[in-house]
C-alpha cells in the first residue's frame, strides 16, 4: 500500500518550489526553472522525491551514487550536495542551516512538501482518491480520479538520469508503481464503459512496458471495448514477438485469454451494437477502352502485390503524374486485374482532390461513404468525429483482404484516415501531387506514371480507331503522336473526334497546329472533364501565387531542360526561392525534375504555361531576363575556355542569376547541355532587336567545348552579321566574322569572311584576334591539304601569339602550325612544336601563366625548344 504523504505545510516559506519527476526530474521556484546541479546532486534529490516524504539512509545514497566502492569522501560528498538542495528552497539559506524542507532522518534525510508541490505526490494522491472511490461505490469518481493520474504520469520518471542510476530499487519501484497504477485504471475503466476515455493514456504506460503481459492484455481488451479490433491484433503480435526475442517464452494464460477474446468477438465494443455480417462491395469502375500496358510500371506494381500477402503491413501503392496522364486509368486496369486476390471486395472512391468546382471530399465524408459501403450503420456527425469513424472503418475492415482503390487525392492528410490497419489489405491511391508525407510516414510506395512512349501511343490509337483508320495516313498519325506528346488524355480526345466523325481524316486534327495555342485547340473538347487545357487549370489553380508565377515564367524558357539557375532567372527570383518554387511544381507534377537542379516541362503545359504568360502580359519581361542569362553564361563559358568575350556588357541585374564554371569541364558538359536553348535564346535576342547580344552570344556558342556551330545556324550567323556591320563596333563584327569562317569551312567562303575579320584586327592592333584569324586560315588550309599556306599562316600565328604573352593562345597556335608542319612532311620540326605546345600545357593546367613566365625551367634538357620557332627563325 502506498503511503500517504505528509501534508503538513511549513510555516511561512520564504520562497515556493514545485518539483516535477515524470518525464524527467525538474524544479521552478516562483514560477522560474531551477537548475538542479549535477548528476549526483540530481539523483539524491529524485531518491528524496521518490521516498514520498520517508526516510532516506545514507547507505541507499552511497549505493545509488557509487558501484560497490564508494570514496572515503563520499559522506562528506553527500553533504555537500545535501546542502545545494536545501539552497535550491531557499537560496539565502545560511550554510550551516538545515531550513524547513530537507530534514535530518535517522541516519540519513527525508523531504517535507505540500502534495501539490510534486507531480509525484499528486498523482500518488489521486490514486488513493481513486481507489476510496470505488471502494465506496462511486465508480464514475473513481475512474475519474485514476485517469487525472494516467495522464499526471503519462512518462516514465526521472528520464533523464543515467541509465545506471534508474536500476536503484526506489526508482524501479515508482515505474513498476506506474504500471500497476495503469493496469488498475484500465480495468476498472472497461469494467465501468469507460474505456474509451483510458485507451490514449493506458497506450503510453503500455508503451513504456512492452513486456508486461498484464498491461497489454488490459490495453487489448480496452481496443477490443472501443471497437479497435486491429489495433488489438497488432497489440497481441508485437508482445508475442517481443517475448520470443527478448525472453524466449510464448505469451502467458492472461494474454493469450485476451486474444482469445478479440477474436471469438465476446466483446462487444461499448456504445455501439455488435455489428453484422459485412457485405463483399465491388466498386470498381470499368476498364478504360483502348488501354494500352505499360510493361514498365505493371512489373513494379506486380512486385509490390506479394507483399499485400505477406501479413506484414498494409501495402499502400501511390500513383503519381500530372493531369491527363492516365493514372486512374492505370490504376483501375490493374484493380481488375488482381481483384480475385481479394476475396472480401474492392473499395473505390473518387475523393476530387482537384475538383473544378472546390467539391473536395472531406475525410468524414469519405468514411461516411466507405462504411455505408461496408454496412455500417449511419452515425449522426454530431455524435462522432472522424477518429471515432475511422475507427469503425478499420474494425470493420479486420481480418480481411479488401482492395482499395482512392482516386485523385488532393494531399497525404486526406488519405491518411481512410488508410486500414488490417494486413492482406492493398491500397491504390492515385494524385496529382506528390504524396512525400504518405511515402514517409506510412511507407506507401510511389510510382510516378510518365508519359507514353511513341509505340504505347501509336498502339493506344490503333486500340481506338482501329488498325486500318489509324494507319491509313501514316504522316498523319506521326503528326498527331507528337502533337499529344505522350498525354493519354490528348490521343483519346483526338480518337473520340475522329471516331464520331467517319468522314473526317486523322490528318485534319493536326493541319494548322504550329502555334502553342493552336496544339490545345486541337485537344479541345466540349466536356471540361476531357478537355486537355480544363484538366492543367486544376491543378494550375491549386498553386499558391508565387509557385504559379514561376510556372507561367518557365514557359518564356525554350527548352528542353531547365536548369536552376536558368529558372530562377527566367521567373526573376534568387537561387534558394526557386528551388523552393521548382520543388513545389514538381510536388504537383506541373514539372519533372529529370537530374538534380535540372528540369523538364511537358509540351502541352509548356503551352498551357504560355497562354496564362500572354494573358498576364510577363512574356517580354521573362524573355529579357533569359537573353540577359544566357549571355552571361555564355560568356563565362567562352572565358573558362580561355577565350576573351566579345566586348563589353554591363553587370547582371540582381533579379538574373548566371551560371559559373570552375574549371572547362564543367563549362564545356553547360555548352553540351544548353545549346539548344542557347541558339534559341540568340534566335529571341533578334526578335528583340538586340544584335550586339546575339552576336556576342553566337561567338561564345563557338568555342572549343561546343562542339563548333549547329547545322543549318550559318544562316542565322549571316543574319547577325548583316545586323553588326552597322554598329560602330569592328571587334565585335570582325569576331562574329572569325566565328561564320569556321561555319563555312572547308567551302570557299570561308577564306572571304576570315579575312575581313583579319584585316579589322589588323587595322585595329588587335595581336591577339589577328593570331586567332591566322590560325583559322591556317587549319583551312591543312584541311584543303594546302600545307605551304598552312605552314605560313600557322608560323605567323605563333609569332603573334608569343608576342601577346598568352600561353593558351600561343599552346593552340603550336598545336595548328604542327599538323601543318606533319601534313608537310616536317616531322622532326613538328615534333619539337608539339613538344613546346605540350611543355606550355603542362606548366599550368589552368592556363594561368603570366605572361613571360618561365615555363622552360621546368622542361628536360634534352626537350626544350629553341628561344623562337624553327620555321620562323
């Protein structure tokens, strides 16, 4: 029996301590926190606290303080410590004074406090309350009281002393005092229909004491009253495992009596009537007409099956895709397919996350549905919220192989109550967003459902249309397979066109689609459900304001890959915000993230994308911030490349954020990525009439990690060109015309542009453009198999270039007059140009040599070249 603590005040206390042990020892004194000191000081306070007002000896200290070989100092360590905590009441406490609350005992201490001054002495307190109660008839008193003290003494004790100190036999005695407590609690709270009220308290004790077979089998018995027979179960299976592990034994007598219980169903759950015989639902849609398989996700789907059988977990399968893509389609083909696996029925519910009209189904109306399906009885809302339904929901789905299928989600939270506790269930939800908290919290699997491939697609028309008309025109049916690009969605709205109109050819849907607007006219249609543009606004509108900003921005981008940087200045906004932004877009499915920080918006929202940019008048602004990206990116990687940019351009404006290279690799793998979106950006720059940017854009475009010009861009080259030649700009013209001579090689025409571009240079002074000119002509010629030209036009090139004191360009200028030198038959003098130009490279990799360094010092001997080039000498 537990005694009662002294409830004695003292007289006048100068200051007013409250002491706290459950979930970790602490003190407030006038309503401030106290530190308690250290650890030793800490355990002798929880050893008083833990007494309830009793005796403390010194030994029990020495033995909860120090392993079997205390210090000859340890009494006086005590002491001292005792002394601490009397100044912790009362910090003006003289040295030598013992105070009003921790006093001499025998040969040890005990500690006076009122009963509402620790959490302890309380809760000890309601438990006599509790068991005076129902020991005089008052039942409903009595569980009251205990259940105050459940939720007092909700934690463990003292958590937060060593480990080593919780084993003393006092502390072990206030959980083990805990455990009987909530045993106690329990049992009378199902004996008197209260169970309910002592489920939430009686989990956490029963959390803390998983081997205590008395405590779980009471904790199953409250479930088995509140109708939470699953839970029940899973009780039942974690204890068992845990004392096969742990202990090596089976469950004893009373556990096994309680699982007993749960299953022969004696217990009927308080407050409600014993349900009936639940009916087999086959909900099901039917299948898709036309669908087409995609091998890819059917055998990740298939591999996630087996384990809906292997009474570990609920298997929770999460289709995600944008809209349009064929994700319920999908999902419900499958469903067909293994619905014979699930003997006890299949669930479908359309929960309209993203419904046009904002009729989002709540998560009570959800179970609502869901139960009356299963034949529950239906409850006022008034009477039970949605824990109590979901609660129901997962009784009734017990024990049984039920297949769920959840369409168009609108996030984890709507989901998560609808989501059973039974294993052999199997959940399909497919979303529009990305259901991360679902994936993280309750282990769903996702499968994000992409676009089809060219063949899936040809054979979903084919499916529809049939062979013959599909194929009758087969330009046709090209045209539209890119036109729909992959959406399930725009191939069905073209077949249901073509089908209802027998005299309309498959090639009319696609005559005059050129224009982005234009692509979604033709995957038009009358019913918003089936209209390609309706299905993008739904999810469109779900956006805040500002991710949908950058989505309407990222439409002024040409494509086809969106790196991070490339975003955050198209949509005018820092590093860090789009990434943010960008992760939100991908969260919807508005935009996949093909690698990291790099990202790839469909056709058909690009286009969608652009219409909502027009109709809010940001395209001009977008596009200046793309032109103003891309050429200081591009201008960065010409200069990685040891290449001096064309001309002068102001500083980025800070709403631009240009990309930066470390070393040539990284600028050379940005030229291999960007360059389609980097000609299409010189291609914006004319239509904005901004010529001296294209220009210096197009000369960046060729350098050495670019791999040269595109085919077929000589004419935009020429048209530059025509352009720059009115500017009072020759180094930029003469540039531009270096760059269109090495379009034009090997033809003719190259010899006419290189040596305009010289005789500018010339004219100019510029050492350094006439020895990239000479070098060009030079490597004309050898490739003409011209090698007297070449050997004086590459001899020329390395005198400029050694006069300019840049070692890249003298490096490369060595690397050209030596193939001419090879293609002469010059092999000896060849080969001590090849060495110079190798020695020159490996003197600085980064080509970071000031000019007139001495780099031969570092040559062999026997390899160093003479002070200027045989030939020239």
């Amino acid at each position: 029996m537990v005694k009662a603590p002294d409830r004695r005040l003292p007289d006048a206390p100068r200051s007013h301590c409250e002491f706290k042990v459950f979930g970790g020892l602490g003190c407030r004194r006038d309503g401030s926190e106290v530190d308690l000191g250290p650890v030793r000081q800490r355990i002798i306070l929880a050893k008083l606290l833990a007494a309830g007002g009793d005796a403390v000896s010194l030994d029990a200290i020495v033995d909860g303080l120090w392993d079997e070989r205390p210090p000859a100092s340890a009494v006086n360590q005590i002491h001292r410590h005792v002394g601490h905590i009397r100044r912790i009441f009362d910090p003006d406490l003289d040295v030598r004074e013992t105070g009003r609350y921790l006093l001499p005992a025998g040969t040890g201490y005990r500690l006076t406090l009122a009963t509402e001054d620790s959490d302890l002495a309380m809760y000890r307190e309601l438990v006599r309350r509790a068991r005076e109660a129902l020991a005089g008839g008052d039942a409903v008193a009595g569980v009251r009281a205990y259940l105050t003290a459940l939720e007092l003494g909700r934690s463990p004790a003292f958590t937060d002393l060593p480990h080593s100190a919780l084993s003393s036999p006092d502390f072990v005695a206030v959980e083990r005092e805990r455990v009987a407590v909530a045993l106690a609690a329990g049992e009378a709270a199902i004996a008197h229909g209260m169970a309910g009220d002592a489920l939430t308290p009686l989990l956490s004790v029963a959390a803390a004491a998983p081997l205590d077979e008395a405590l779980q089998a009471c904790l199953i018995r409250a479930y088995v009253a509140t109708g939470h027979r699953a839970e029940g179960v899973q009780v039942f299976e974690r204890t068992r495992h845990q004392l096969a592990e742990e202990l090596g034994v089976d469950p004893g007598p009373e556990l096994r009596e309680a699982y007993r219980e749960l299953l022969s169903g004696a217990s009927t759950p308080q407050g409600e009537p014993r349900p009936l015989d639940v009916p087999r639902p086959a909900q099901l849609p039917p299948p898709v007409a036309g669908f087409v398989r995609r091998d890819d996700v059917a055998r990740a789907l298939d591999d996630q099956l087996s384990d809906a059988f292997s009474d570990a977990a609920v298997v929770i399968t999460a289709l995600g895709g944008m809209g349009g893509i064929g994700k319920t389609a999908l999902a419900v083909h499958w469903a067909h397919q293994i619905a014979n696996r699930f003997p006890d029925g299949q669930l479908f519910l359309n929960l309209r996350g993203l419904d046009p009209d904002g009729r989002v189904m709540s998560a009570q109306d959800a179970l609502a549905t869901l139960l009356a399906s299963l034949g529950e009885p239906a409850v006022s809302s008034s009477q039970e919220d949605v824990d109590a339904q979901a609660a129901r929901y997962r009784s009734r789905l017990s024990g049984r192989r039920v297949l769920i299928l959840l369409d168009d989600a609108r996030d984890s939270e709507q989901v998560r109550p609808l989501l059973p506790a039974s294993p052999g269930c199997l959940v399909i939800v497919t979303s529009r967003t990305r259901l991360t908290s679902l994936v993280t919290r309750e282990g769903a699997r996702h499968l994000q459902v992409d676009r089809l491939t060219e063949a899936e697609s040809r054979q979903l028309l084919i499916n529809r249309l049939g062979s013959r008309r599909a194929t009758v025109d087969q330009d046709a049916l090209d045209k539209v397979i890119a036109l729909c690009a992959g959406l399930p969605l725009a191939l069905a709205i073209v077949a249901a066109r073509v089908a209802l109109n027998p005299a309309l050819p498959l090639g009319s849907v696609v005559s005059d689609v050129s224009a982005p607007s234009a692509r979604l006219d033709a995957l038009s249609s009358v019913d918003s459900s089936d209209d390609v543009r309706s299905v993008f606004s739904w999810s469109y509108r779900a956006l805040d304001p500002s991710t949908a900003r950058v989505f309407r921005a990222l439409a002024a981008h040409p494509g086809p890959g969106i790196s991070l940087e490339s975003a955050a200045s198209v949509a005018g906004v820092g590093r860090m915000r789009a990434r943010e932004l960008l992760t939100e877009l991908v969260t919807a499915n508005l935009l996949d993230e093909s690698q990291p920080g790099r990202y790839v918006l469909h056709d058909l929202l690009r286009a969608y994308a652009g219409e909502l940019l027009d109709e809010d008048r940001e395209r001009p602004e977008c596009e200046r911030r793309l032109i103003v990206h891309y050429l200081h990116s591009a201008r960065a990687a010409y200069a990685r490349h040891h290449r001096q940019p064309v001309g002068t351009v102001d500083e980025p404006p800070p709403d631009v954020t240009p990309e930066s290279f470390d070393t040539v690799p990284q600028a050379a793998a940005w030229y291999a990525r960007e360059r389609t979106a980097l000609w299409a950006t010189i291609d914006l720059a004319l239509a904005h009439d901004q010529p001296r940017d294209a220009a210096a854009m197009a000369v960046a475009a060729s350098a050495p990690g670019s791999r040269s010009i595109p085919t077929g861009r000589t004419r935009t080259l020429l048209a530059i060109l025509d352009l720059v030649s009115a500017l009072p700009e020759p180094r930029v013209e003469a540039e531009l015309l270096r760059t269109v001579g090495e379009a034009f090689a090997p033809l003719p025409a190259a010899d006419e542009y290189l040596r305009r571009a010289l005789a500018i240079f010339d004219d100019a002074g510029e050492l350094a453009g006439q020895a990239d000119v000479l070098r060009n002509l030079a490597a004309l010629s050898s490739a003409r198999g011209e090698f007297d030209a070449a050997n004086l036009y590459g001899e020329r090139s390395v005198s400029l270039a050694r006069q300019t004191g840049r070692q890249e360009l003298l490096a490369v200028s060595l690397l050209t007059l030596t193939s001419a030198r090879l293609g002469a038959d010059r092999f000896e003098a060849g080969t001590r140009l090849a060495e110079e130009g190798l020695a020159i490279a490996a003197c600085s990799t980064s080509w970071a040599s000031p000019p007139g360094a001495n780099c031969a010092a570092r040559w062999p001997a026997a390899r160093r070249p003479t002070a200027s080039p045989p030939a020239a000498a």
